[in-house]
C-alpha cells in the first residue's frame, strides 16, 4: 500500500557538530536500506528547501510508523502522511 | 526535469449533467495520453478526496504549463506545483 | 487497517428540496449499511457543526476511497483522512 | 460524555535524557491507567508523527481538563479538544 | 457545563428577502427562550461583524448539538465550539 | 465597555523553577484583585489548553492594555482582544 | 476611543448593475457623512485591493458596531476590527 | 507616499536585562526622532499586544527600508508593510 | 519604485463566453499597453495556475491603484502587493 | 528557466556575532557571483523584511537547489520557489 509523505527538516544551529554529521550520515544508509528493501520506491528533493517528497509501499500504517519513527533525524522532522489509493485514469501499460 | 503536482476538483453543483460527464471522459482520455506518452509518468488518488497527487516529466515550466491548462478540467481544479531535484540520497541501483 | 476521517457537510443553499431530502435519507441508509459491516466502527457527529468524526476499518485505502466516494453526500462534503497506527501505550486487557 | 482529544509532543532537543526518559515512562503508566479506569477508551498513533487522536469517556469538561493537565508531558504538547455527541445515523445494533 | 461558541452569519445574498425577514425573525425568538430557559446565559455581538460571541449552559454535548442545529439560521452560520473547565484563578466571592 | 480576550500561556521550558512558581502565584493573586473589582467579570479554562477565555469590563481600550501589560505571565502569553457590543437580541429579563 | 478597521469587499458578480451602482453611491454619500462628523477619522485604500484601512474614533463598541453594520455595503464586506491603545512612544508634540 | 506597517515585537526571554532596557530606550528615542521628523505620522499600540500599527510618510520604498531596519528593536520584531493609495470616498474638507 | 504583484484570477464558471471572451481580450491589450509604456517591466505566468507574478515601476501607490483597479479581470482577480526597494548585494554592473 | 524564490532570513539571537558578520559577508559575496554569472537576475529587498524576491535563470531545478543549498545564509532561512511560464501576453518588443 503506497502513501505520500513529505519531511521537513529542522536541525538546532546549536546542535553538535559531530552529532549532526552522524546523525545525518545515519538517515542516509537508513534511507537507502529501505529504498533497496523497495519499502522506499520514490524519493525526491523539494527544490530550495531541507524537505523531501517520498512514496513509501508498505503493508500498513503500523509498517510505515515504525519506518518514519526510527529515522535518525525523526525528532528534528515535520512529517505529513497522506494515504494514495489507485487512481481510476492511471493507465497500466506505459513504458517507463 | 520532474514537478511535483497536486489537483483539487471543484466542480459546480449545478453544472450541466451532459457538460459534466463530457468533460470528465475528455479529462480521462487526455489524462491517458499524456501517460502513455511518457509525460506524466506518476497519477495516484489522495484516499477520501476528489484529488490526485501527479508527478511530470517534462522538459519545462513552458511545457507543464501549456499541459496543465489544457486539461479539461482545469477550470474546475486548484492546481499547486513543486519543482522536484534529484535527492543526495537516492539510490540508483534499487530493483522496481 | 484503521483511518481517522473527518467529513464536513457543505449543502448548496439552493439545491432542490427533495433531492436534497432523498440525499440525506440515502446518506443514512448507505452509512448504516457500513456500519452493520463492521467497516465504520465508530461515527461521532461534532458539537455545533454539520459534521462527523469517524473511523473506518478496512483492506487498504482503495477500499477506503470506494466506500468514502460513494457516499451520497460525497459531491457536498469535503473529506481530510488520517492513517492511524497502534499506539505503544494502548492496553489492551481493559474492560470496554 | 465523549471528547475528541488530538494531542502532538514537541520535546525540546536539549532536555536531559534522564529527564526525558522519566517523563516518558510516567505518561506510559499514568495513560494505561486512565484507559484502565474507562477514562480513556480509544488511543491511536497517527501514522508518521509524534502525535496521538484519542476520545475521552469524562463526567465534565472540569474532569477532562484536570486528566490532561496532569499529564507528565503536557508542558511538552499542544492539545486541541473537540466535543462530540452522538451521531443520528449511528447503528447500535452492530456487532462489534 | 458551560461551552464557548462563535457563530459567524453568512446569509446568500440572493435569499428571498421574505425567507430572510422570517428566518431572522424566528431566530430572535428561538434565542431569547432559550435565553429565558437559563440555556444561553451570555451573548455578545462582535464589534464589526454579523456575528456573535455566546457562553452555553447545557447538561452535555448531546444537549448543545441539539440546541445549536435547531437554530433558524443555522444552515446559514459557521459554528466552532470550544469547552470550558472552571479556572483555578476564579474567584467566586466577586460582586457581579 | 466589554472586550474579549484569549490568553495562550508558552512558558520556556528552561525557565528557572524559582522564578516559575513566583511568576504564577503573582499572575493568580493580580488576576483576583481585577476580578474583585469588576474588571475581569469572565474568566474560563479552556478545556485541554494552558489558555483561558475571559472578558472584562474596562472604561477603555487604554486601561484594557494597562491592565493586561501588567500581568506577571503577559512577555509568556499570546493575547487576542475582541471587542464586544450589545446584540439586538439579548434579553434583560433573564434569571441569572 | 480607536479602532482600526479593515473591510474587504466582495460584490456578487452577478449583482444588478443597477443595485450596484446605487449601493456603491450611497456607501460614499454615507462615508462622507461619518467623516465629516469626525467619527472616521482615517480612510484609506490598500494598493491593488478593493478594501480599505480605516481608523474610527467613537465612544464605545456599541457605537461602533452601529456605524459599521449601517454600511450600505456591510453585507458584501468582510471587516475586522482591532481596539487601538496609546502608544507610550507617542509624541504629543510633533507638527502634524 | 504613506504606508501602513504593523510591528510584532518578540524579545527572547532569555535576553540580558540590560541590553534589553537600552534597546527599548534606544529604540524610544530613535521612534520620537522619525515622529518628530514627520516620517512616523501615525503610531498606535494594538490593545493587549506587545505590537503596534504605523503609518509611515516617505518619498520611496527604499526610505521605508532604512528607517525600519534601523530600528533597535528591528532584529526581534516582525514586520508587515501595506501600501495606501488615496481613497476616493476621502474628504478633505473635514474638521481635524 | 518597483512593486511586486500577484494575481489570481478567478473565473465565474457561469460567466456569458462572449463577456468573457471580451473581458480577456481586453485585458491582454491593456496589459500590453503598460508594458509598453514602461509600466509593467516583468510578468510571468504561475506554473499551472490561473495566475502571474508582475513587477510595476510607477512613480507612487496611487498611480499603481489606478492602473490595476482599471484592468479589465480586476473584479475577477485577487491581488496582493508588495513593495520593493533597492537589495544591498545587488550587482549593478551584471550584463543582462 | 526561470524560478521565483522568496528568502525569509531568520538568525538566531544568540549566534556568535563574529560567526554572524562572516557568514553575511559571504553571503553577499557568493550572492554577487551568482549575479554576474547571470544565474541570479532580479534581487529585491522586500520592504520592511529581512527577506528577499529572486528570480533565478537555470537549466533545471538540481541546479537551482545546488545554488540555494550552498547559500551560507542557508541554514538560517525559509525558501520558497515557484516555477514561471511565459505568460501569453507578455510583450517581447518593449523597451527596457
């Protein structure tokens, strides 16, 4: 089941240095283990901001919680789920 | 290049049946054209909302709005469009 | 799988009285309907406003965008969902 | 009487873990009593945010305030009570 | 128990000026016996806007929903409802 | 002349615990003196929230903004003043 | 005593152009008239907008919400009204 | 050219009392030079906030700028400017 | 002085195509002329909406409020200005 | 293509004014070289604000969050971008 989630992230200006570093280095091999797990399959930046725009394809809400909640800059994090149902005009057979 | 594109219909209730079901099936045709011409390549339907989250794939601004306004829906739709960039973090060898 | 769903009831002013009647009354039949199906487990109208709060218990969120989409209302309300997970804290031995 | 409850945790990134932990512990237990005591009988996890929707069983807006506001991590919350009645299309003949 | 309610009046410009004069007519009527009845203890009108300001006093949310939806002009007004619980501040020996 | 107001209280959470409990015990007993005399005649909690509605009863919009300046909680508060007129359909003759 | 008002107006585009214009002269006739007496002290237009900034002096809210519902233009505007207060910093003394 | 600006002062709590005093007292005096220069016509204190509103009376957009941020209190406040045109209702022959 | 502006246009749906037709038609001949004259140095169209962003170089408000509450689609259009003035970092002596 | 960027600037209180005064020199410094490079053609302050209004002249919006992402300022600020289109009545033959 896919859903639209959009981060923003806040990071403290008097957060530790090295803190930040690790924890950023952390979310990045968190992310792609889970994009190569296809838990993850879309990822894409927001242009001119610290904000991304994903799909994730899970089995429940319960699934993408635990997935959301244990990423490394989870408490510096804005995050909106928005649940995606199949769309009635999607055409199944274009190339991609 | 991607952008992020998000749909709201409002149609009026008072629209003509005959206008409204015309217009719906040319807004589908299109809709599928476009799909299959490589254009939009993401459609999905926010769950409870007569809305749908896209992405384009397009070669600019130009292009996506000449492609947007010639919905036939356009009229009746609140239209928000986010540039997308490729993510630091996006692996490129995940199966799909 | 549970969603949190709030529904907001919008009826035009100048919609003819019987159809509004007849949209009301189908409104209720169909919700009712949900109910007994044990896929709307709880439906709580708020205090001064011609709206509800609801949960709905169902497969995946195309289930969920079939039965919200054909509610008789649909064309007049406008929907927000919100997917819920387990709450760690939730007991589950309490008397209900 | 029943109450709509959403309340969203913002801990601030510098508090003392110790701090943090204790005070977490003590919501946990100090929620699983309430909902023990019938108090508080739906508490859900909004899937991606640290946040919960939850309704409360009370005698009194008076005893709903003095349940929230001794929660250990309602300095840390913003809380957003609706009231609810009941609905006219509910079913109470529904197996549950 | 006492609830805060703000009720914003929006009335269609192009209602039939005898439905308006009877409409308001009728919900003058309606709150003064509720007011008589002790049910609508204050009501104040916002400086500026065709809207009100108003304390209930009713034995529960079921109570109030009643109250309100039976409003002439409630098909025509936005309502938002919010809870009272007694201030610990309050002093209760004042001259009123 | 009547003006309401909402008083939102954000107090830091790393303010001293000396200088917090002196700060409340002063903003309670200042609070009691208005209320003594009839300046402060409403004074709720809003149920959930460290905010309270009140209305008070000032000669004008200069002693309203003494009066409430001077609160000890007043660098820690959001206020919104509203100001109040008669409603046309206020009755005089109520019990209270 | 001050308040500052904003109103924004919203015509019905399909207001008779006869009611429109007879309504828009008697709001200037009506202005005037509040101006002259000196119960409107300051008229502005905001650039770009069909609203204007305005600064009443009268002697109370009572007055006030008199004033401003009187508008031939009131049921097509929306007004804010926000109380104004000595500012300390004030000169007495500068030329005007 | 007159523009409305309306100032939010937000100072930190945790600011040094004495930077802070000779902050407000720079910025009192700097505010009574622009008065007195017939820059600053117009200030009045938002009843119950730490704001004001202000016309201001400059040649130019650029002015506007260096005056406001050379205000002492400029770096804690938040600042909104509305360009005023000329009402067309305004009287120029009233009495001041 | 340079003036940022954003308009949104919003169409009645039932609108007489020939008024529309006209009223658009006039518009872009309106607009052209400004821009001819130096009036309207920049405007660009939204991406997927009904709208623009435009800078105007006028010589002061008024001037701006007469030329866009004469544009043709005014009563259809939201608009928002902002004033500009003159950036510190800007290169004067880029090609452009 | 062209993007529309508004740049909110806000620095934290408390940083080091010696980390301050070089960050905003590099600020302006990387801000000129963009400029000359003809990647940023319109800086504007807006009136008031410690924020700005940009148009950007890039290939593709992963330019575009390469440029904004490596302002020093980045850290400090909220971006919002909004892709232009060539607006259809936009004049090519005007003097500039």
């Amino acid at each position: 089941m896919l859903f639209h989630v959009r981060m923003d992230v806040h990071l403290p200006h008097d957060l530790d240095p090295d803190v930040r570093a690790d924890t950023v280095a952390r979310e990045k091999a968190y992310s792609q283990r889970l994009q190569r797990a296809g838990k993850w399959p879309h990822l894409w930046r927001i242009a001119g901001e610290y904000s991304n725009i994903s799909v994730f394809d899970v089995d429940s809400a319960d699934e993408l919680h635990d997935l959301l909640s244990a990423l490394p800059l989870f408490p510096h994090m804005t995050i909106k789920v928005t649940p995606l149902a199949t769309h009635p005009s999607k055409v199944t057979d274009a190339l991609v």
